[in-house]
C-alpha cells in the first residue's frame, strides 16, 4: 500500500520521470521477449508458406519495439521539473477478490453452488474497507438462492447445487 | 520386487473391475447414454449422432443423448472416450479422420487408434465431391486437370482444414492425377466454400452433404464425386473412377466405438439396435436429406473399414508430405 | 412489389400465436443472458439446440434468433451499468455508457441504446428483406487479403479511439493479438504457447479474458477507491432521453445502423467490428472529441445501432448462401438440420413462409424488445442505488458462474483470476484495456487470412494493395493515421505537463 515519493527535487543523470510508463514499457518488453523466445522454437517457413512461428514473431517483435518506445519515452537525461507519482498497488482487494474466486472455483464441484457461493461472498467482502458480516451473511444466502433458482434451475446449467 | 507388486496390483485391479463391469452390464444401461462428438454441434457428425442418438433413445429406455467436445482436430473427444469407464454409457462418434489419419500426423496421441475403443457399427456415409467456381475454365475434371498441368501454380483447392478426410481426399487426388493443385485450408467447410464462391480458391473440396446444395442452385460447378456410384442428389455428376482414375474413392463415414474394455454384451445389444435404427425409412429419410446413407456393419467390418482406410491414407499422408509438427 | 408480397407472407408467419410466443421466448431468454456476464448466446442456443426437436422449424428458429438478438439488447445493459462488456459486441459500450452511468445518467444510456438497436435493428431487416441477394454477393467477393484489410483497419480504429496514451494502447492491442494465438494453430495443428497444458489447446476462451480483465481487474481497482468515489452514481436521474439527446443522438443511430448493415454481413466478429468502427466514426465527425470517454451519448447510440443492426444482416450470409459467418450462425445450421431443412440458397424459394416468417419474426422480437426494455430501464437503473459493497460480491459470482459454466472447468476459472490480476497492473499503468480485447479476438483471425493470402499470392505482399477492396481499405487506414497525428503529439505534451 505505500506510494513512490513524489516530486523529488531533481538531480542529474538518468530519471524515471514517469514510473507508469516505465513499468508498462517493460511489462510489455517482457511479454515480447518470452513470446518472441517461444515462437522462434516453432517452425518459421517461408512468406508463402508461413510457419507456425511466422506470425507471433513478428507481433513478438513489433511489441518489443513498442515496450522499448514507452519505456525510453518515461526516461529523462537531464533535469526533471516534476516526477509523476508511481502506481500505488492495493494488495488486500486483490488477495481478498483472488482467494474468493479460487474458492469458489475449488468447492463448486464438490459442496455444490449454495455453499460456494456463501464462500465467495465471504471472502470477496473481506476485500471491501468496512466489513459487515451479518450483512455478508445475509447477502451470501440471497446470492445462493438467486443462482441456484435462474442458473442451476431457470437456464439448466450443468451445476451441481448441493454437495454430494 | 516393485515391479512384480505393482503389476498384480494392477491384475486385481482389473479383475475387480470386469467383474463389476459384467455385474454392471446385466441392468445397461441404468443411467443416459452418452454420445461424445468431436465437433461442435451443427455439423455432418453432430447431425448423424442426433439422429440415432433419437433413434436409440427409444430402442433402449434410456435417453441418449450427444456431448460436443470438440477441439485439437478431434483427439480431445478421443482421448475423453478412451479413459471413461467402459461400461456403456460413453461411447464415441467416430469420424473418418479420427483413427485414419490424425494417427499419421499427430505424435503425441493420448490414444491408441487401434486398441483404445471396441468398435460397435459403422452408422452412415457421405461422398467427396470436387467442385469448381464457374469462371474456372474448365467443364470436367479432365479439363481440370489439363489446366492445372498447362498452367502449374496457379490453381488452388480449399478444405475444410488440414489433416481432415477432406483435405486427404484432395492430396490424394493431387498425386493420383498429378495435377498441380495448391492446398488452401480453412477453418471449417462453410468458409472453405465460401471462398470457391466467391472466387479467391478455384475448386472445393468437400462431402456432399456441403456442396450438393451449391451444385444444384447452379452456384458451382459440380466436376466429381469420389464414390462407386454416382448419389442420386447429383445425377449429372460423374465419379473420378469414370474419369479415367479407377479405384479412386474417398467415403466420409461415421461410426459408433466405445472404451475397449466395454463388455460384449454392450456391444452386441447396440450393434442390434443400430442395424434395425438404420434400417427405419425414418432414419434413412433424416440422413438423406443431408446427403447420407445409413450403413451398419458388422464390429468387424468397421475394425476391417479403419484398418484398410488408415493404410491407404497413410501413404497419401507420407507422398504428400502432410505433418502437423 | 415483390418485396411487399414476400413481407405479406412473412408478416402471416410470423405473427400466428405460437410463433409470437417463442419469439417472445427468445427474446427474453436472450435478454437474460445478455445482461448475465460470462453467459451468451452460443453457450445458451447450443443448450437449448435438442429441446427445439419438439417445436415446429419456424417455431425453433424463431427463439433461436430471438436469443443471439436479444443478448445484444442485454448485453448493452451490463455495459453500462457495470462497465461489464456482456457480449464481445458490447466492448465499446463501456466506455461512454459506463461514463454516463457514472455521471447518473444510466437511465438515459439504457434508453437511447434500446430504441437506437430498435431503429438500427429495423432498418437492417428492412435491407434483409430487400437486398440480400446482392449484398451477399457483395460479401462473397471478400478476399483474404481483402479480410487483413479490414482487420487492420478495425485494430488501428480500436487504438485511435482508445482513451489515454496512443502508444500504450497500440501495445495493448498487440499483447491481445499474441494471447489470442495461444492453442493450436489451424493450419499447422501445432500447440502454442500451450506449456502442455491440455486445457489451452483450444486457446483462451473469449469469457475468460473479458471477465478476468474487465470483471476482476476493474473491481480490484475500484475497491481500493473510497466508497464516495464509488463508481456508481446514487442518483436514478431521467429515465428517458431529453429532446437534446434525441438530437445528438439521431445521426449516430442512422450511420451505425448503415456501418453494422454493411460490415454483419462479412463473415467473422461483424457485430462487433461494426461497433468499433461506429464510434471510430462518431468520434472522427464530433465537433468536440474530447467528450468522448467522458459520457458522450453519441459514443453509445452509434455503436449499439450498429451491433443490433450487425446481428440483424448476419443472417444474410447464413439465409441466402447457407453460410454461417460466426458461432451462433453455425449452431442456427444445426437447428435447421434437425429439422431436415439443408440451409443453402435453395430455402428462400423452397420454404418462403419460414425465410420470410424468420425476417419478420426478427422485427416483431425487435418490437417485443423494445416494450421489454423500456420499462425495465427503471429497474436496472435501480440496481445502481445498491451500495458497491453488496454490488461487487454479486458481480463475481456471476463471472465466476459464467466462465465455469463455458466448459465446467477449474482451470478456467484460475485463468480468469490470473487474468483478473493482470487487467488490475494494467489498469494501474493506466493501460486501456478495450484494444487488448478486439486484438485478441482479431488475432487468430488475422494471421489466419495473412497467412491464406500470401499463400495465394505466392509469397507475393503487393497483393494488399493490387486488388481494390483491399486497397481502399488500407488507405482509410492511412487517412485514420494521419488524423491521429496531431493527437499523439498532444498526450505526448500532456505527458509532459501533466501530475
């Protein structure tokens, strides 16, 4: 949870002047390589016959030289007026949201949909600021019954609704 | 010492296993029959499946029904069948390809095409027909094929995707007469036509099923069938072995196998059923109207049917140089 | 008139009582799984493909229809009110629709979405009905070449329109093309960037992605806001349109409704590259462009004319030519099959009361969508007024339930939270998402025609601009370019001054 410093006085030499940027430039550098090093173990061919590996090459290639533009782009040699603030990550809606769904995921096949449900909305209300269980509760067992009557019941989803 | 423990492990393991699977096979089908697909629904295998799924449904008290799994040129609904249990109540919708030719051009099977499924019967049939885009200057398959000999690299054939029955009948066709013809695959039949229609490939190949329709609004030029006999759909329309290229015959055919460890009293009762489901005009009126024909066999001939057909296209799929990796 | 006696006998058909019924049935099934994210059409027809074993073949097609329709009607509400595209189609509707939801103006939003896919809708039957012949011919002289074309051009128009930084969105739009090749490739049969894994061998599935990235990622990202800066406005606001809207709102309507009559009858995402290039446009003719991605009802009229009326011509193809040009066509193949019915060119002249019966049937399901819809406006308007701490939980079930229900699988579900995660960093790099998804659905396509169309041309590239389609295609592309100039040179100053 905590925020790069922003607007640092600035010194000399090499600045990252925009984090974001400079973060995106090299996520997108990173898909590209590992892509790009996949694709050159399949078969290339030629422009005629294109292989398998043709064509991700060659988007694996372009991406690259995009991620190398943004990333270059936040860079800055020389002074800085101002630095943009870097991206702040909130971790406990991400685990919170992540955890409920693999839950869900884990136990619908097994205790059915009434009882995943009532996990996922457990764990996915742990994500918000004020947590209110009683409420989660209640809004857990509407849930479950909402999905298993239009899923499981009006549209004939193959979901199983009870353990077992 | 290992080895030894785990292998009469195993042995107990199976004996266990057929005797519940004979204890099973007494009350079959106690739950709905499946039909495995590999292909989405709305296709000539879906289609067949559909109609003696329909048929069976009544034959056996039990309803029948059809899962599409399709995907990875057929193998997943393949490799589904192959390890669900064997007892009758999975069976699999066995195209052509299937266990002829993907075999030849996949290594990394998950099934063996042999000794994975216990065949049951053949179900239905369709021809191959060549058809060609009307400013194609050429009237028959001859012509066809002097053009393709006079003007080498020019002329090209769509299929509904490689590896298919499809495309083999084409690259087989194409070392047969030595035309040269170039291979454009597509993703399915209805684009691979739609491209002959409109003129960017100059010959479809496909079942008749697909092509009947075009041919007989006049949207394409009906060349050829691969089959014995000319189909009735298409009278005017000569077979290749007419043409000069005797023995030239490409059938798309669907079966029904099932888990090779089924019991044979399975087997038996749905070779039985199927036989009498495709004698019914009922039946054979629902697959004429998509250009097939009912043909049940013996488990036998359908054994006899893959083995002869993976050996012919075997070496049209070495000739021509076809891999998938 | 001919055109006059065939609608008479479509009008015949359509309208006995059973056939009202299922077309009614459709609808609204349709509509329901519309507005359901992660469900759609195709998953909901093939469910329902044996049922219509019972139904007469009008009667089947009929709902069958009514459903693929009347999902784009609901998919533009999930749109909107929760910045959920419900349907690939619905992508676009995001972006202003979500704006003005946010704005309170979600009444309005759901309102001229509905009578624009009305009007867009009947115009497009209307050309259905009088001109298929022709435009199917049309549509058959589309080469692959002609097809990358296109394709380019759409991808380019999803980037220009993108809000924020030009580049980063063409970045986007190329990470979506390489995710959109992962599985086995047609013309080889070789896995890709599979790592093995059976579960991807036939590539990520469209859900997966849109849930993950625009489901997870986006409530991520808006959790970590306080609740007053909810994402969702408490105000109900108007239901319907001002005299105002109607005004802006008018033009958009008729060019979208033109643009998705034109581009549903190529085979492959018509619906949705129509929306696309719908507000590409809008946006190109607005005197003020800056409004767009800031709640401009002209960003919502034009693209939801042009998929309703991109779904209606899609049916061209499949009725003239007995060609299905995407998934839901193909599966209504399936239903006139069981039926004995072979689709193909010969059902218009053979069977005329259920060609024409159909394409009325689809304007009376337009009708019944609008009495549908309108009311229900206020209804789902309501839903806005629930607090986002009980709102969110909901939300993720239905994402969770949609994408497990695709093919009943786990791994499913652990992609889309992997995705989820990656859409909430992209989002917090201030990276559009919107380009990611049309490259990944446009991916495969692309090098699919790429690849078909040098293999034509014999290697040769100067194919793209010897034959004409292609050709004007690419210098629209060109023209779109050279329009966006000045604005990359604007964020590139903006980048420069800005926090």
């Amino acid at each position: 949870m905590s925020a790069v410093a922003t607007s640092r006085t600035a010194r000399g030499g090499l600045q990252i002047r925009e984090p974001r940027d400079a973060l995106a430039g090299a996520l997108f550098i990173a898909f590209a390589l590992a892509a790009g090093a996949i694709s050159a173990t399949y078969p290339l061919g030629s422009a005629m016959r294109m292989g398998s590996g043709y064509f991700p090459l060659l988007v694996s290639t372009l991406l690259g030289l995009l991620g190398a533009v943004v990333l270059l782009r936040s860079l800055s040699f020389g002074r800085v007026e101002r630095r943009a603030e870097g991206p702040a990550f909130a971790l406990r809606p991400a685990l919170c949201v992540a955890a409920g769904v693999v839950a869900f995921a884990l136990l619908v096949s097994d205790l059915g949909l009434l009882l995943a449900t009532l996990v996922l909305t457990l764990l996915c209300g742990l994500a918000h600021r004020q947590v209110r269980f009683a409420e989660l509760a209640g809004l857990g067992v509407v849930l479950a019954c909402f999905g298993g009557l239009v899923f499981a019941w009006g549209l004939g989803l193959q979901l199983p609704v009870l353990p077992g | 010492m290992t080895t030894t423990k785990t292998a009469l492990r195993r042995l107990l393991g199976l004996t266990a296993l057929c005797a519940s699977l004979l204890a099973g096979a007494a009350e079959w089908p106690s739950q709905p029959v499946k039909i495995v697909v590999p292909y989405p629904p709305g296709g000539a295998a879906d289609t067949v499946a559909r109609i003696y799924a329909d048929a069976l449904s009544g034959a056996l008290g039990q309803s029948v029904l059809v899962d599409n799994r399709p995907g990875a040129g057929t193998a997943i609904a393949a490799e589904y069948v192959a390890a669900a249990p064997a007892d009758g109540h999975t069976l699999a919708l066995v195209p052509t390809g299937q266990l002829t030719v993907l075999p030849h051009i996949v290594q990394r099977l998950k099934f063996d095409p042999e000794k994975s499924f216990a065949p049951i019967s053949l179900l239905a049939y369709t021809s191959v027909v060549f058809a060609a885009n009307r400013q194609v200057p050429a009237q028959s398959l001859t012509e066809l094929v002097e053009l393709a000999r006079s003007r080498p690299g020019e002329l090209s054939y769509s299929s509904s995707g490689s590896g298919t029955i499809i495309h083999l009948a084409g690259e087989y066709f194409r070392l047969t007469s030595g035309a040269d013809l170039l291979h454009v695959p597509f993703k399915g039949s209805a684009p691979a036509v739609t491209a002959v229609l409109g003129g960017s490939v100059d010959v479809a190949v496909d079942s008749l099923t697909i092509l009947a329709p075009q041919i007989q609004a006049g949207k394409l030029k009906g060349l050829a069938i691969a089959s014995r006999q000319r189909s009735p759909l298409l009278p005017d329309v000569p077979t290749v072995a007419e043409l000069g290229y005797p023995g030239f015959e490409v059938t798309s055919w669907f079966g029904l196998s099932a888990p090779a460890a089924t019991p044979q009293a399975i087997i038996e009762r749905l070779n039985v059923e199927i036989a009498k489901a495709a004698a019914s005009p009922a039946v054979q009126e629902k697959l004429a109207a998509q250009g097939l024909v009912a043909w049940p066999s013996t488990p036998e001939a359908f054994a006899e049917q893959v083995r002869s057909d993976s050996a012919k296209y075997a070496e049209v799929v070495a000739k021509s140089h076809i891999t998938f990796d | 008139m001919d055109l006059w006696a065939n609608l008479a006998v479509g009008f015949e058909a359509a309208l006995t009582w059973s056939n009202l019924l299922y077309c009614l049935i459709g609808v609204t099934l349709g509509t329901l799984v519309g507005v359901l994210p992660g469900l759609g059409p195709v998953a909901t027809i093939a469910m329902l493909l044996p049922i219509t074993y019972g139904l007469s073949p009008a009667e089947a097609l009929i709902m069958l229809a009514g459903i693929y329709y009347g999902a784009q009607y609901g998919g533009s509400t999930t749109a909107i009110l929760v910045n959920l595209p419900g349907e690939s189609s619905s992508v676009v509707t995001c972006l202003d629709g979500h704006a003005m939801a946010r704005q309170g103006r979600a009444g309005v939003a759901l309102g001229i979405a509905a009578i624009g896919s009305f009007v867009a809708g009947s115009l497009a039957i209307l050309l259905v009905a009088a001109a298929s012949t022709p435009l199917a011919e049309f549509a058959l002289s589309f080469g692959p070449a002609d097809y990358f074309s296109l394709m380019l051009l759409g991808l380019v128009a999803a980037v220009v329109l993108a809000q924020g930084d030009l580049l980063k969105a063409l970045a986007m739009a190329l990470l979506g093309l390489l995710l959109g090749l992962v599985g086995v490739d047609v013309n080889s049969g070789e896995e890709r960037f599979t790592f093995g894994l059976p579960q991807l061998a036939d590539g990520i599935s469209f859900v997966v992605i849109s849930m993950g990235i625009f489901g997870i990622g986006e409530i991520i990202a808006n959790l970590e806001r306080d609740e007053s800066r909810s994402p969702l406005s408490r105000q109900l606001g108007r239901l319907l349109p001002t005299r105002d809207d109607y005004r802006r709102a008018w033009k958009p309507v008729l060019r979208g409704a033109g643009l998705g009559s034109l581009l549903g009858i190529l085979p492959g995402g018509g619906a949705m590259l129509s929306s696309f290039a719908s507000y590409l446009v809008e946006k190109r003719l607005a005197r003020d462009p800056e409004r767009f991605g800031q709640g401009a009802i002209e960003g919502v009229a034009g693209p939801e004319a042009a998929n309703n009326a991109g779904a209606q011509t899609s049916f061209i193809p499949l009725l003239v030519m007995g060609l299905p040009s995407n998934a839901v066509m193909a599966l209504m193949v399936g239903a006139m099959m069981i039926h004995g019915i072979v689709p193909g060119p010969q059902v218009m002249g053979e069977r005329p009361e259920l060609f024409w019966g159909l394409i009325v049937s689809m304007w009376v399901g337009n009708v019944l969508l609008l009495l549908l819809n309108l009311p229900l406006v206020g209804i789902w308007v309501r839903l806005l007024a629930v607090p986002y701490r009980l709102l969110y939980p909901a939300i993720l079930l239905f994402c969770c339930i949609g994408v497990y229900s695709v093919n009943n699988s786990l791994f499913d579900v652990l992609l889309t939270v992997l995705f989820g995660l990656l859409g909430y960093l992209l989002i917090k790099l201030r990276c559009e998402p919107a380009p990611l998804l049309l490259g990944f659905i446009l991916g495969p396509l692309m090098e699919e025609h790429l690849r078909r169309a040098m293999l034509l041309s014999r290697g040769d590239p100067s194919v793209f601009v010897t034959r004409p389609l292609s050709l004007t295609l690419l210098l629209t592309l060109g023209l779109v370019l050279i329009l966006c100039l000045p604005r990359l040179r604007a964020t590139r100053q903006a980048a420069f001054s800005e926090d």
